[in-house]
C-alpha cells in the first residue's frame, strides 16, 4: 500500500490490505443497506459506541472492542455515535487467498459464537499504538510496510487475539449452556445452507434433532422462529445483492435457490413491502 486511505470499501480492499481510521461520521455513510464484505477485518472501536448486524445477529459494541469479520461475511451498520473512532486494518481477499494460511481466516473459527470481544484499557492503548505506528510506516518514502511483511502482521494479529481469548475470555463472556449451543450451531448452519435448505426441516434432519425440539429451543434462545433464521439468511443476501450488483432479479433468485422468479418476487414482497425491483431502486 502506497498511502493510507481515509474510507472503508464496502466490499473488498483494492489493495492487499489497509490500515486506518475512521469516525462515526464516515461509518453511519454505510448504515444504508447490507453488503457481502470479501476482505478480512480487524478494528478497534477507540471511542464511542455502535451497532451492527453481522450475518444475521445484531451486536452492540462499545468502547475497547474488537471486531473480527472474515470474508464473506453480511454486514449491516445500523448506527454509530457521534464521537465514535474506529481503528480499523483490512486485508483483501486476493491477500488472504494467495498466502498459506491454516485457514483463509483463522481467527475467525477462534470464537465461533461472537464476533466481537471486550479488551481490557491496557490491551485496548497498545493495539491503538500499533495502529498509529503503521500507520506511520505505511506513509514513509519509501513506505516501510510491504505485502511481505503484513504477512507476518496477520500472524501477529493471530496470536495476539488467541492471547486475548486465552487470558480474558472466560471473564468476557458469558458461559454457553446446551440451549445456546444448539442455536449458535442452527445459525452456523443456516449460513452455510441457506442458498438450498429453505426449510427447518432440513436443518433438523442435519443435526439429528426433531423439527419440535429444534424449534422450541430457536425460541427460548432467541425469541424468533426457526423459520425467521432462515428468512433473515434469504433476505440479508438479496438485499445486498440488489443493493451492491447490477444481477438481474432472476439471477439472484436463482442465486438463493428459487427456481420460480415469480415466487422470489411474492416471498421476498411479503417480507420487505416491496419488490425487489422497488428496493434496489428506492
């Protein structure tokens, strides 16, 4: 990377990675629909607060948090404070598929059920110091950062945030029971499968539970519906999808497993008010 860059893409990095900052005025610019994002993301909320759904649950987050996204990830910003400051590193997805690394984004299997953990102030000063410290190397002439040694950088990263889950997280979370448990991994599997399992069903046969027991639980996790999951899945993808593609309206229904447009357009009516066709113009 030749020079910071003052935005965050909302898709992909346009460079292997990017190192910077931003405040609550520029992030509430994406509050307006959700996106599929294809880079990684590490950042530290530095002030302020904020809230944002990832995937298909929606996080509060506060002062000394990070968030860890992996490629393709749903992303919608509902809101961030006026005094907010985010720090943010970003790697492309071009970065993170042409190096070996054990997994195309590790640290996101480290906490499978939060993307977002609370560090301690310490913790919290040191990673900002990092961040102004690259910074500052990415701006040198010549630059004193390169792909080579961010590299390295994301294996630090890993580590880093390992020892945070390792020292602090017992402390910051609180533990899962089995009712929790079967939701986070009905959620993990409807991500996976949302594109062609349409029904609960499905799901339940996969986890070897009954449709009853599976509901029951959803519920008293969650308060929705088993089938609410799977409808948030379906629509997050095709809202951003209209929003962020010029796909017609047939490829995106076949995209999510709808053989018949005319059923898209009715299913996806019925929950939004309006047709996709209205939505990606409105």
């Amino acid at each position: 990377m030749d020079k910071q860059d003052n935005s965050i893409p909302l898709f992909d990095c346009p460079v292997d990675y990017l190192i910077g900052d931003a405040t609550g005025e520029l992030m509430n610019e994406y509050c307006r629909f959700p996106c599929k994002i294809k880079c990684g993301v590490f950042a530290l909320m530095v002030e302020g607060s904020a809230s944002a759904t990832i995937d298909i649950t929606k996080y509060p987050i506060k002062k000394n948090d990070v968030a860890i996204l992996k490629p393709d990830s749903f992303l919608l910003i509902h809101e961030f404070s006026k005094d907010a400051l985010v720090y943010y590193i970003l790697f492309s997805s071009a970065f993170l598929e042409k190096h070996d690394f054990n997994d195309r984004f590790a640290l996101n299997t480290l906490l499978p059920h939060n993307p977002i953990i609370s560090i301690n102030e310490d913790s919290a000063a040191a990673l900002k110091d990092l961040a102004d410290a690259l910074t500052k190397a990415c701006n040198t002439r010549p630059p004193m950062i390169n792909t080579e040694n961010v590299v390295h950088l994301f294996n630090f990263l890993q580590t880093t945030y390992l020892n945070f889950i390792s020292h602090e997280g017992r402390s910051l979370s609180k533990p899962i029971d089995r009712k929790e448990e079967i939701y986070h991994d009905y959620v993990k599997l409807v991500m996976a499968h949302y594109q062609e399992w349409h029904h609960v069903n499905n799901y339940a046969k996969a986890m070897r539970m009954s449709i009853p027991h599976l509901s029951s639980t959803v519920r008293q996790v969650s308060n929705k519906n088993a089938r609410d999951i799977i409808d948030d899945a379906i629509l997050t993808d095709a809202k951003a999808q209209l929003k962020m593609s010029n796909a017609q309206v047939k490829t995106i229904a076949l995209s999510l497993g709808f053989d018949n447009v005319a059923f898209f357009n009715r299913y996806f009516r019925s929950h939004v008010n309006m047709t996709p066709k209205e939505y990606r113009n409105n």
